[in-house]
C-alpha cells in the first residue's frame, strides 16, 4: 500500500466511526426501531461485553464459559485478562442485576486482590472494548449539544473558556454526554421510554431517570426564556428546534463516557468528583445572582464517568472519597454546589489491592457503631486470585517477556502443551552489543508451574495427589497413569481453599527470568553457543535463590516456597527424559496414519458402519488389520486372543474400554459440531499415546545394545552411540524446536542422570 492508501483507510475508519448529527425527533424514530441505542449505562456495558460472545475454558479443572470482551478482542488481545473466569463471570451477573434494577442497583462494584492479578488490565480491557464497541453500529452513543446563538441578543452565544464561539463553533456538547431523552419532560420521557421498551427484544428494560445536566439545563432555560418573551406557543418545540438542539454521536473514551481517577489524582472530594468552579468564568458570566453551570470544569471523575462508566483505580488512595459516593449509586445524584445538583448515569468501579480491606475494618470491633458499616454494605466484593492454571501462566509469562499479547486458544490439552514448552529467543543488549540469549525448551514452563505450586492449597490435597499434579489437573481437567484416566470430579477438595491466594507473583518471576537474560552462564562447548541458553534448571534455581531476599515474601513464605521447587524440577526432567527418548527411538514410532486408520477401523466396527476406501467403495472393517495393529504395535495382545481374525471378548472389551470410550468422550466435548472420526487427535486417546512414541530405557536398551549413555557427552567416533546422538539432537530439533545448543544441553543432562541407573 502506498502513503495515500494508508490515508484513505484512514478516512474510511473515521467515516464509519461518526454519524452526522440528527434532530431530537429524528432520535426518537431511531430508538423506536433499535431501542438498545437508548440502553442506560449498565445496560450498554453489559450488551458490549455480551456482544463479543463466549469461548468455552478449563480453569481449575472444570469448563467454564468466558467473555471474549475480557480477552481484548479489539486491541490484538494487548489487555487480555487471564484466568480468574469466575470472577469476571460474577461481574458480569452483577451488571445483569443492577441493569435490570433486580436490587444491587445501589452497589458499587468493588474489585480486589494481590498486585499481578488482572485488576489494571480489566481497565484498560473495559476501555478498549467499551471505545470499538462505541464505533460499531451497534454500540452507538448518543448525546446532546446547544446552539443559543439567534434565540436573543447577539452576545448570548454559549461560551465554555474565555472567548465566545460563532458560526458552527457556537455548538457545544454537554460536558457529560447527557443522555438525549433526559430533554423530555418527565411525563413525556416515560411515555417515549414505555413505547422503546415494548420494541426491545431483551429482559432488561431501558430507564433514562434524572434531570438534563446543569450545564445543558442552562442553555434550555435561555432558549425557553427567550422564546417566551416572544409569545411563541410551542416552546418546547422550539427550544428543541434543529437549530438549537441536535443529537450527536460520540465514541466513548476515558473523559468522554469513562471517567478514571487514578493513584495520584488530587484536590478536594468535590473536584476529584466532578470538577471546580472556574473564579474568571464566574466573574464574565452571569447567570442572575447565581453561579453560572457553565463555569464549572466537568473534569471530576463522575463527569467524565456519567453516561457509563467511572472508575476509582487504588481505590485505598482514595479512602475518603468513597464515602462521599455512598449515595450517588442509588440517589443517581451529586451536587455541583449547595444550590446546583447534577443526575448521574455510571456504573461505578472500584479497584484495590488488599491494603483497602484494612482500612475499611479499621473499626470493625465496634460492630454497630462503625461509622465506615454503611460503606461496606454498598460495595460488592469481588476478588481476584493468582492464576492456578499452568497454560495461562505460561501464557502471562511469555507476554511478560516478549509483549506477546496473543491469546491462546486451543482444541485439545495437547495443542496447550506445545505452547506451554515452547522456547523463546530475545535479543538483548549487552557490553560487547546485541546478542540473542535463548529460553530453552520447557524453561518458561517451569518457571509457569513453580508459581502455580506456590499458589495452591496444600492442605485440602487427597491423599493421593501432590502439588505438581494439582496443578495439571486443574490445566487438563484430568490426569493421565498409563491406560487410567482420572477427571477433577473423582478428586475431592476441601470446601474452603487457599488457592491462588498467596504465591509468587508473575511480576517476581519476571525480573528473575530478566535478570538471567543479562548474566553470563558459566557453560562452554568447542562449537555450539551453549553460553546463551538459559535451561529450566536454570530459572529455578535462580527463583528458588532469589526468594530469601525478596521484600515481598515473609520468611515462613520463602521458606516454604524453597521446598516446592523440588517436585517442580523433578516434574520437567521427566518432560526432558520424555523428549530425548522420542527423539531417540524417532524410528521405532508408528506412522500416525497408521494410528489413525486403526481407529477408524474400531470405530467402525463398534458402531457397525462401513468405511470408504482409496476407490471410494464402502467396506467392512478390515479384521486382520486390528489385529495386526494390536499384536505388534500395541503389544497387548497375542494369537492365543483371537479366533482366527475375530477377537475373543477380551479384545472386544479393550477396544470399547480403550478406544471407543475415548472417542465417545470426544464426541460428546464437541457434540454442538457433526463428530468424525477423522477430528480426532490420536494423542487425545490414552492408549494409542503409548503407540505414538512413549518409550522406556529398556525399549532403549533392546534397540540398541551397544549404546552407551556414559559416552554421550563425547562419544567415541564410529560408535553406536556417536550415531544415535547426531540423530537425537537432530530429531529434538525436528519435533521440539529446540535449537543444536539446547537439544546439546538437554540430552547431556538426562544422559548424565541416565548413566547411574543404567544396567
């Protein structure tokens, strides 16, 4: 594309974005025919997050249904929120109570937890997803804005700064997106509302309560003024005429619909809440004997808010303000002055670290002489947690590291675990310049597992489970023993649980993994740049080291993370050990077509249907060919289990057992989608896993009876062993990804552990 295609997509995106103003009537017919354009503020943000649609989970080992607003579909996922689908889903059933007024109306939201959970990202998630919704047809905001100019005396013209507009400029919007049906009287409102309502294909009606803003009423009052010293009877219509009045859209953003008080923000409550008084305005514009509306600033957080969305981000720095908004909710009103109210529309936010519960408990132990009790009663908590899912650490981590905001998806467990070991290459700069440094395979999924372990309840594990298989299980949903499947609900856990609670946070595990980056290894070999591969061992034993002297564990913290490294560690080697061997014994696997054509022939069988061949004619499955596959590949069983080519009920029962009910459950995982066998991820079948490659050492050891795992860091030439590495850091290059240095590194390292149980 050239420079003038870029500039007329340009063009086009705005083009879409914006309408051309309209007359009140003219709104009124476009309400009546799309009456979600009318939706009051929690209504709108509930239908933009509905509109972006759900994606099926698995967080803490159950399917759970997740917004995809939360994944910042609108910003390349940039501000995705990961995990913590729960409490997302318990916001959004709050705004469907408090849109429908079904009694949390009057609530503030209230979102806590640790730093490094999602909390600052939901915001900026909100405001990603509320501004593109805004610029879709379907998410259009309206509001007001005022031409005074012709209605009076010349000087009468609207002014908001020090000198007066003219021509078009004399339009000006309400400060705080004025909703357009708040120009209505009262009586009349309700009947254009009741007329919108009886059109909307939805349970939750539109209200549009409250007065037009003070700063719009200004402008109503003159142009009514006006027109009624000249004896006009219709005034409404025409103090509403398109040359006064005209509906306009307007994309929302942060001061524009979403008001934001941030950390540092100061001045009085009344200005963080909805502005000040300007002292030169008040002085030039006069408003008989009282304070003019249009000398007030409208930059407070709920101005800005009003129409949508406000939201108080480190709400313990603002302590005091929160008790000043007790009965903005409810009453849907705040004052600009004694004299001067302004009705608000916002759903209001706010976000904490735990620090604000203790300062709201301050006086708990006076129980019903809290003077902070009424507080706490308006806010409805939800809190986030660490993440507990290995894939979305892993995830969080790689965006940590490379600000790769993609959001992962996956069909199947297997499609995650190759994201989750997946190394990462980053370039940084040094004394000698740029240099690329290497995560090898599974690093990033070691460091992802060790947080996750120091964030799980130990205290509610089965007898039978360790940490390290929690943590899989609540990945998968399931844990794989050989052939035995076992899902999260044959496990019991405590009714109460810590998890994700405490632990290590991301951002620690970050500036570890950062630091390693930048630090010289001390590892050498004649022709591979090994002193650039940072190994999993690595990363945890560089966290395990760091955790002592970080501020941010206690000691009895530290202490006890430093213990969970173990398993964490014992857990990779064996995914390491897992990808030598397969890379190893690469030429003894089955070709997966092979695999494949075996299930399709048992499916077939089971479900007495006929298969298409090569010539496109439908046969029988083919006995012999089952039989064959399960003799020798399998291994399970003999001739001795067959009569001939039929299978004895043995056989029969493995493959109901084994591999129909593997498909079944597939099957019913996908049953919104027409099922075929040929969906099918082979690795989804527990037995057939064993087929596709997971060998032992002494499969190892009958393959190949003069390799020698002690000769592997430097093997004889010419020898068995010489010849099988070359083909295994080949093969793991082929099928991990790993680079020569790390599939080097790796090998030796199992080899090493190999070598003493070896014979």
């Amino acid at each position: 594309m050239s420079g003038k295609d870029y500039i007329t997509a340009a063009d086009r995106e705005l083009d879409a974005t914006y309408q051309e103003p309209m007359s009140l009537s003219q709104y009124v017919d476009l309400i009546l025919d799309r009456p979600n354009l009318a939706a009051h503020a929690s209504k709108y943000l509930l239908s933009a997050i509905e509109a972006a649609d759900t994606r099926t989970v698995i967080e803490e080992g159950e399917e759970k249904e997740r917004y995809r607003f939360f994944d910042d579909l609108h910003n390349d996922g940039e501000h995705a929120i990961l995990g913590n689908t729960e409490v997302l889903n318990a916001f959004v059933d709050d705004l469907r109570s408090i849109a429908a007024r079904r009694g949390k109306e009057e609530k503030i939201v209230w979102l806590d937890g640790p730093t490094a959970t999602g909390k600052s990202e939901l915001k900026r998630c909100l405001i990603n997803g509320l501004r593109a919704y805004s610029k879709t047809d379907e998410g259009r905001r309206y509001t007001v804005e005022w031409n005074v100019a012709g209605a009076g005396e010349q000087s009468s013209a609207l002014t908001y700064g020090d000198e007066p507009l003219s021509d078009e400029d004399d339009w000006y919007q309400s400060p705080v997106q004025a909703h357009p049906l708040t120009v209505f009287p009262e009586a009349v409102r309700e009947d254009v509302l009741a007329a919108v309502n009886d059109r909307l294909d939805d349970y939750v009606p539109i209200h549009v309560d409250g007065r037009l803003d003070p700063f719009s009423r200004e402008a109503y009052d003159y142009l009514e003024e006006q027109y009624r010293r000249q004896g006009v009877e219709d005034l409404f219509s025409a103090v509403t005429s398109p040359k006064h009045l005209r509906v306009k859209n307007y994309v929302v953003d942060v001061g524009q619909g979403i008001g934001v008080l941030h950390s540092e923000d100061e001045g009085s409550p009344k200005e963080r809440l909805v502005g000040s008084w300007m002292a030169g305005m008040l002085r030039e514009l006069d408003s008989r004997g009282r304070k003019n509306p249009q000398a007030f600033s409208y930059d407070g957080v709920l101005s800005q808010g009003n129409g949508l969305l406000t939201i108080v981000e480190d709400a313990a720095q603002h302590a005091d303000l929160l008790q000043k908004l007790l009965n903005v909710p409810d009453e849907g009103s705040v004052k600009l002055d004694k004299g001067i109210g302004m009705d608000v529309d916002t759903q209001m936010i706010i976000i904490s670290n735990p620090d604000l519960e203790a300062t709201l408990n301050q006086h708990a132990e006076r129980e019903g002489q809290d003077p902070l009790k009424a507080l706490k009663r308006r806010l409805n908590k939800h809190e986030f947690t660490y993440l507990t899912n290995l894939s979305l650490e892993a995830q969080l981590l790689r965006r940590e590291l490379t600000n790769d905001t993609t959001v992962w998806e996956a069909d199947s467990w297997t499609d995650l675990d190759e994201r989750i070991r997946e190394p990462i290459t980053i370039r940084v700069r040094g004394e000698e310049g740029v240099r690329e440094r290497e995560l090898a395979p599974h690093a990033i999924e070691a460091a992802a597992l060790y947080d996750v372990v120091t964030r799980l309840d130990s205290n509610d594990l089965p007898a039978d489970l360790d940490l390290v298989e929690k943590a899989l299980l609540f990945d998968r949903g399931y844990l794989q023993d050989g052939d035995e499947r076992r899902d999260v609900e044959d496990f019991e856990f405590g009714a109460t649980t810590a998890d994700g609670e405490h632990g290590i946070p991301v951002t620690f595990t970050r500036d570890v993994i950062a630091d390693l980056l930048h630090e010289e290894t001390d590892r050498h070999h004649a022709d591979l740049p090994v002193e650039d591969v940072i190994m999993p061992r690595d990363v945890l034993d560089a966290m395990a080291d760091d955790l002592a002297s970080a501020p941010v564990f206690s000691k009895g913290e530290a202490a006890e993370f430093e213990e969970r490294v173990v398993p964490v560690k014992s857990h990779i080697f064996d995914r390491q050990e897992a990808d030598v061997l397969a890379a190893l014994m690469r030429e003894k696997r089955v070709d997966q077509s092979t695999v494949e054509e075996y299930i399709e022939h048992v499916y077939a069988w089971a479900t007495d249907e006929q298969i298409e061949n090569a010539r496109g004619e439908y046969v029988d499955p083919d006995p012999l060919k089952m039989k064959i596959f399960e003799i020798e590949h399998l291994g399970r069983f003999g001739e001795a289990d067959y009569h001939g080519e039929d299978p004895t009920k043995d056989v029969e029962q493995f493959r109901t057992d084994k591999i129909i009910t593997a498909l079944n459950r597939f099957a019913w995982h996908n049953r919104d989608e027409e099922f075929r066998v040929s969906d099918v991820n082979p690795k989804e079948i527990p037995v057939i896993q064993t087929v596709l490659g997971s060998h032992d050492w002494n499969d190892v050891e009958r393959t190949f009876e003069d390799f020698d795992p002690s000769q592997w860091d430097s093997p004889p030439a010419n020898t068995e062993t010489a010849r099988l590495k070359t083909q295994t850091i080949e093969n793991m290059m082929e099928l991990f990804d790993y680079s020569e240095a790390a599939a080097e590194l790796t090998s030796r390292h199992v080899m090493g552990q190999v070598s003493y149980r070896w014979d």
